[in-house]
C-alpha cells in the first residue's frame, strides 16, 4: 500500500468544514436568573473533515480498498488530516458547512463529543476520533 497515496484519497473525501474547539473558562452566571450563560471556548481546529457515522466508516474502506479501521469502528468519528491538531476529550465537534457529492443533508449545526483524544499511531493516514452526539434538547418521552 502507497501511504502517501492512501492519505491524498482519504483526505479528498474531507468535503466537510469542521470546527473542534475547546473549553476556555467557566460560565458567567445571569445576574438576574442566576442561570450559568453560555461556557467560553476556544477554537482547537478549523477546515477540512469528515464526520462519519458507523456506515460511513465501511463505506469508506469499501472506496479506499482496505481496512483502515481495523480495531472497529465507533458511533461516530471524526476524521481530519494528519496536519490537524489532537482533539481531547470533552472536545466540541461541529460540522460549519456539510458539502456531500451525493446531496446527502443533516450534518451542518449538529454538535458531537470527543469522547477520547485523537488516536495516533506510527503510520497514519488520517486522525481519527471517537465520537457521542450531543444532544442539546431531548425530546419528551410521552
């Protein structure tokens, strides 16, 4: 396998722009509701990505004609070039601008979780992190 070759192939399917960022402070809170507002962050990462769900991640090794998940693959992960700073866990994952050649919608605005720091290895092709979707508002049970 051509590493070099497999990196431009992996990072081509990056249509995605992705922000990662990162806690940057506590909260202030409201004076009058006495709510916490909105917690500070800082932005880790911006540009090219991919978020893929389970499906996706076979996807991909049925294009790239190999495993390059071995290991298994998460709920979701977040893939970003080797150039790409580490995410950490905790991390925020955001998709700003979702760009599909098949048209395939959904993906801007939603918000996920770093569940682990960015893997890394000897030999890369891509970072790869795990992630959990945020869910800002659960709907009713009832």
């Amino acid at each position: 396998m051509d590493i070099g070759q497999a990196r431009n192939d992996l990072e081509a399917l990056m249509t995605d722009t992705v922000r990662v960022s990162r806690t940057a402070g506590q909260p202030e809170l409201d004076p009058v509701t006495g709510e916490p507002g909105e917690t500070p962050t800082s932005v880790v990462y911006e540009g090219p990505g991919a978020v893929l769900s389970s499906h996706g991640q076979l996807v991909v090794a049925h294009i790239l004609g190999f495993d390059w998940l071995s290991e298994g693959a998460a709920w979701y992960r977040l893939v970003t070039p080797v150039g790409a700073p580490v995410a950490m866990p905790g991390d925020l994952v955001e998709v700003i601008e979702a760009i599909s050649p098949d048209g395939a919608e959904g993906r801007t605005g939603r918000v996920w979780l770093a569940e682990d720091a960015t893997e890394a290895s000897t030999v890369e092709i891509c970072r790869t992190t795990r992630l959990t979707e945020r869910i800002l508002h659960a709907p009713s049970a009832i």
